[in-house]
C-alpha cells in the first residue's frame, strides 16, 4: 500500500512559513536541496492546500499548471470550483479526502504520495493519521510568527525515529515514521 510523506522545511522552532510568506529565509541551496529535488522524483502524486499551490504563483507557476509535471495534483479546498484550475488540478473537499487517500493509497504500480503543505492540511491530515512518514528538513533560524508544522492539531502521537542526517549546508534531516 502506497505511504503519505510530509517532506517539508522547516525552522527550528516548528514554523514552515513566516506571517509575512519570507520564505527566503530557508536555505533553497546547497546538498539539502540538491537531495530533496531528487527525493521528489520518487512519488506520483501530490497533496496541497489551496495557499501553498497559490503560493507557486509568486515564482513563475500558472494557474492550472502543474508544480511537479510528473505527479498527478490534488488540491483540498471546500471554497474552489471543481474544475477553477482546469482539468490538471483534482480539487477534492475535505469532506473526500479519507476516501480519495484510500483510492490512491490502493493504487498499484505508482510511487508514494507526497504531502507538499501547508500546515492546515497537515494538521488535517495528522488528525486522520494519514500521514505515514515525516521527512522534515530543520533549517538553522527561528521564525517570530508563521505557519506551524502541524495547525489546529488536538491529537497527540508517538513516531518511530528513523534517522538522521546533517548536510553541508548546515540543514538536518529528521525523518520519521508512524508506530
């Protein structure tokens, strides 16, 4: 059965984004992000928020247009127009998502599902324990204000530690799995 994995960046102090969307603040180069680029090529699908797909737009993505070309999209959104980014673009409710994951997850010959963001969904996501495997790439700065890891989480879980792993460029690694 297909895995759902969190791969995300994230500061020290648990945020994936800051109030003022300063990603900048993240190292988006060096063997981190040479690693992490690869990593993706392994899923076949994707999951985001209506923001973090938005978000693509800031640097160069077009509505309808895919973030990843080689992974099928699904965008959660209970406000969106089915079809509002074209037929690229699966808009699911939060109301379908336990159903549609189970029909991915079923799917034969297909690569994992990578849970792309943001902290809403994940928290939804985490709520429902959907989410197998943690890959959070812990960045050395703090945020003041921003977008947690996990929003709106009331449920709390053991993870089993996998490993670590600290690059060069000074980013670490912390991959975890459901117990």
């Amino acid at each position: 059965m297909r895995e759902i994995h969190y791969y995300v960046a994230t500061s020290i102090n648990g945020y994936i984004d800051s109030h003022s969307t300063n990603t900048s603040l993240f190292l988006s180069e060096g063997d981190h992000a040479t690693e992490y680029k690869n990593d993706l090529l392994q899923y076949s699908d994707v999951l985001m928020g209506k923001k973090t797909y938005e978000y693509g737009f800031n640097f160069g993505l077009t509505p309808g247009e895919k973030a990843y070309p080689w992974m099928d999209h699904y965008l959660v959104s209970d406000h969106l127009a089915k079809n509002h980014f074209g037929e690229n673009i699966n808009i699911l409710r939060t109301t379908e998502i336990k159903s549609t994951l189970q029909l991915l997850r079923e799917e034969k010959n297909k690569g994992n599902i990578y849970l792309c963001g943001g902290g809403k969904l994940a928290g939804l996501l985490w709520e429902h324990h959907e989410i197998d495997r943690l890959f959070v790439k812990v960045n050395p700065m703090v945020i003041a204000k921003g977008v947690p890891l996990f929003d709106s989480i009331q449920s709390d879980q053991q993870l089993k530690f996998v490993r670590s792993k600290e690059y060069k460029s000074k980013v670490v690694l912390l991959e975890y799995k459901k117990k």
